[in-house]
C-alpha cells in the first residue's frame, strides 16, 4: 500500500470506527500498532481500538487481545 492510501484508508477507518463500526475500530488498531498509513506505532491507541472493536464482538480484535495475553 503506497503511504497515500494509507492515509487515505486510516482516515476511512478512523470515520467507520468513529461510528461505531468495529471493522472499523479493528482496522484502526492494525494500522496504529503496524505505523502504517501517517500513524506512528502507539501501543496505548493499539489497545483503545482493539478494546473497543473486542467489545463491538469483532473476532479478529478479540483473537489479538488474546494473543497479547489482555482481556
């Protein structure tokens, strides 16, 4: 992914999770803990959108809070 449409795509997660989506919020995690698309690495945001996404019954966030050993 070229880093334009990487900023183009976290914008469009950042509007889905926004609203609820947890997709959305999966997606957002991904690129905050990868640095992709204009985001930096940040741990702290990583856990904020996987939490939430967990908690909108997304299985992906679900299985990468597992993974990470978090509830």
């Amino acid at each position: 992914m070229s880093r334009r449409r990487g900023v183009a795509a976290v914008g469009l997660y950042r509007q889905a999770a926004e609203a609820g989506n947890a997709g959305g919020m999966s997606y957002l995690a991904f690129m905050y803990a990868s640095g992709r698309g204009g985001l930096a690495r940040d741990d702290a945001q990583v856990l904020v959108w996987y939490r939430r996404a967990a908690a909108a019954g997304d299985e992906q966030a679900i299985q990468e809070l597992a993974r990470r050993g978090i509830r």
